[in-house]
C-alpha cells in the first residue's frame, strides 16, 4: 500500500512539475512590461526627410507568416526554408508598399512553430528599418498545440506585437492584459496575452504616439473590458495612432454571425466604445457600408469580415487609405496615409 501511494504521489508530482515548466513564465493577471526597443543594421538605408510631410502606417497581424491554419485547425508542422521563402517574399511586399511605420501581430521573436527565426528584426534588416519595439505577449517553455500529433505542438514560445520604424523609437510601454476568466485556469496557463504596446517616434521635427495592440478574439465581455481599459489608459493623452487587430467588426457590419470558424459578433460593442475614444477611423462607417467586401481582411483567403484598424486624432488629414492583397497571413495589411506638414514640392510645377 506504501509503494502504491509513493507512485501514485510520484504521478501527481511529476504532472504538476510538468506543467509548471511548459508553462513558465506563468501570468495570469494584467502586468506592464517594459518590452525592448533594438536598433538594427540593415542590409540597406533609405533617406530620411529633415521634415516629412507624409507619413505611412501599415497594420498586419502576421499570424507568424504560416497562413491558412494558423489558428490550429488544419495546421501541420512546416519546415525552416517555408518561413524563409514567405520571410523574402514578406520584404518584397513592405518594400513594394513602404510604409514609414508598420505595427505587426502575432509575430515570433523565438518560437519552435517558426523555427527560431526573429520575424521582426529579420523582417527590418530585410527592408532599412532601423528601429524596431518588440512587446513580448506570449512566452512559454512549452505549448502543447493544437495537441495531436506531439510534432505539430507549437513546443516553446516566444510571440507578440512589434513596431518597425524608418525614424527612432524614444520610448515604449508595454500592457499584458488579463487573460479571459471565462477558460479554465489551467487553459489560461498556456494562453497568449493580448496587450496594448504603446511607443513614441520622433518623425523629422515631430514626434508621434502609437498604440499597436492584439485584443480579445473569443470572449466578447473580455473584448469589451479590454477596450474599456485602453480608454482609461489613453484619457486626457494624446495619442496619435491606435491600430492593430481589434477582433471586432464594424457596428454597421451587416453580418455579424454563422461565419466558418463559429466566430460571431453579435450583441458585441467594441466598436461603439472605440467611438470615445475620440479618434476617427480611416474607412468611415458611410464608406464601408457603400461596398463592404472591400475592406474585409479576415480570413485572407477567402475575406468575409474585417477585423484590422487605423484610428487616427483630429488634426491629421487622411490622404489614402488601403487593404492590400496578400498570402502570407490569415489576416490581410491595411495601410493609411496622412498628410503632416505642408509638401515638399509645388504640385502645380511642370
């Protein structure tokens, strides 16, 4: 009897260490998180203005550049030269569109799933960015998704939001937010925060707020709380730039449920809390409702709801605003620009 209660005491220790460590470092709660700013080196420069007057922004949840069965349905273990050929060919679309400022989701810094490849500083030395922020969201020892076969478990992790900029980065401030209290705790010790990172750049003689952030995709009462707190956060601040992946839908969306991967939307009011915020949109409520599938960028290949925004302050002039096409993610990039200072040159000139 002794040496059956040793063994089955043995078990239970075992499985309690085990996953303490795949799931170390454990965080639960909201926590602030300095992240890291790097300066990088890259393979080449681009001239800077002294005093721009345009600048770019583009969004893009990445999705760790795996494509269609990112999510886990339908995702099977993928090589190392699969990442680096979809890496090339995600620096020929940034330098084909060439944003000044580009906020990424879902990005791996050094994860099993994408063979530890640093997406984001390999990304910038790719395409002359030299500043890059980097806000660790989801790190684990190990994650044991999605489950079977073992070779497919995403295994050890390191992933989140980053921000490449062609002008320094002077700050950043990093927010984990709360993981959903409706999984179970041990579910939550394995789940990615979301966050909001928020950074400085000092554009020519300006210098701009930016708030990238990846919020809540399965727990609309979570979605709401965490946008409750990113106003608090923003109040009496101001913030240039709120983009990223909000996992919501446009209120006047006219569909709002029975989407392919069950995810529904309705009775959700992200969108109509965003509005407090006090910062429009670039794709307006009249625009998007002229023609919706325009702008819709989830899932990539076969686009049925839009998910990705840029909300911007008054005093900004919107020049264009644009989802571009792409394979390489589940979500599609969206890209906006603002006119900032008088031009450069004389547009009526021969």
């Amino acid at each position: 009897m002794k040496v059956l209660l040793a063994i089955l005491g043995f078990a239970i220790l075992s499985v309690v260490a085990l996953i303490a460590w795949t799931s170390y470092p454990w965080s639960l709660d909201e926590k602030k998180s300095g992240g890291e700013i790097v300066a990088i080196e890259p393979d080449h420069m681009v001239d800077l203005e002294e005093r721009p007057s345009v600048i770019k922004i583009m969004t893009w949840n990445l999705g760790f550049l795996y494509g269609e069965g990112s999510e886990g349905p339908g995702y099977s273990y993928r090589e190392k030269n699969y990442f680096e050929d979809r890496m090339s060919q995600l620096a020929l679309e940034i330098r084909e569109r060439s944003p000044d400022v580009i906020c990424l989701q879902e990005v791996d810094f050094s994860s099993h799933r994408s063979h530890y490849l640093n997406q984001a500083t390999d990304l910038a030395r790719r395409t002359g960015y030299p500043y890059v922020a980097l806000a660790p969201s989801w790190v684990a020892n190990y994650i044991p998704f999605p489950y079977m076969p073992l070779k497919n478990n995403f295994g050890s992790m390191n992933s989140g939001g980053a921000i490449l900029s062609r002008y320094p980065i002077l700050s950043q401030e990093v927010t984990l937010l709360k993981k959903p209290m409706s999984n179970p705790w041990w579910y939550n010790l394995f789940y990615l925060h979301r966050y909001f990172q928020k950074v400085e750049i000092e554009y020519g003689d300006k210098k701009f707020k930016i708030i990238n952030l990846h919020l809540e995709a399965f727990d609309k009462a979570d979605r709401k709380t965490q946008i409750q707190s990113l106003l608090e956060m923003v109040k009496g601040q101001s913030i240039d730039f709120i983009t990223g992946d909000f996992n919501m839908v446009p209120m006047i969306a006219t569909k709002k449920s029975k989407f392919y991967n069950a995810d529904e939307y309705e009775d959700d009011p992200s969108a109509e809390l965003m509005k407090k915020s006090g910062l429009s949109e670039v794709i307006p409520d009249d625009i998007y409702a002229k023609e919706e599938s325009l702008y819709f960028t989830f899932p990539s290949w076969k686009p049925d709801r839009r998910l990705d925004y840029i909300f911007y302050r008054s005093g900004l002039k919107m020049m264009k605003a644009e989802i571009f096409t792409s394979a390489l993610s589940d979500h599609l990039p969206l890209g906006a620009s603002f006119q900032i200072d008088s031009p450069r040159f004389n547009p009526y000139s021969q």
